[in-house]
C-alpha cells in the first residue's frame, strides 16, 4: 500500500466560498479517480503534550489517500480531478507538507 499525506493549514484569509470549492475539488477527486482505495481527514487536536510547543504552525487538518501501489498514486497525480484540486489547493492555504509513504507490515519493522 502506498499513502499520500497531505498536512495543511488554511489560509486565515479564506472566504466560506473559497473553502467549499475546495472540499467539491476534493470530493470529486477521490470520487473520480478510481484508483483512490481509502480516505481519512482529521482535524488537529493539542493535548498540552511538550512537543507542541516546538511545533511550527503549519497544520490545522490532514488527509491521508491509501492507493495499492506507486502506479496507483501516479494515475491519481496525473488525473484531470486532481489538476483542479491541485489548483484549488494552492490557492487556499497558507502552508502545505505532501509526502507519499510506502507501508510495510509491523513484523518488517527492524529492516527500515
């Protein structure tokens, strides 16, 4: 399984209409592109864990795209869908951090 995680945080500035075409861009996407196996979306919550207060302020939600593998992350980069959502998106935040991640079964952990 390969994942696609985005971390992003809104521009302050962003009107109510701005971040609807935001979310229809998302929701197209991932309703289109048929490679997209499974989606989760999360807002940041702060505990009062030690570690937040060194963390820069670049995150307020997450998305997490699960594909079956690298073929499937590239046909969803190239789709039409994800031009536009990709248009969208850089219009609408104010920071962004994209990674793509291969997993691997716990019981391979100590061959990282």
């Amino acid at each position: 399984m390969v994942s696609h995680l985005v971390i992003m945080k809104p521009r302050r500035d962003l009107s109510p209409a701005a971040r609807e075409r935001l979310v229809t861009a998302f929701e197209h996407a991932i309703r289109e592109i048929q490679t997209v196996q499974n989606v989760r979306v999360g807002r940041r919550v702060r505990v009062g864990a030690g570690y937040e207060a060194v963390m820069p302020d670049a995150a307020d939600y997450y998305i997490l795209i699960d594909f079956e593998n690298v073929g499937g992350l590239a046909a969803y980069l190239q789709h039409p869908a994800h031009k536009d959502l990709g248009a969208r998106f850089s219009d609408s935040l104010e920071a962004a951090l994209v990674f793509d991640f291969e997993g691997i079964a716990l019981d391979r952990l100590r061959e990282l």
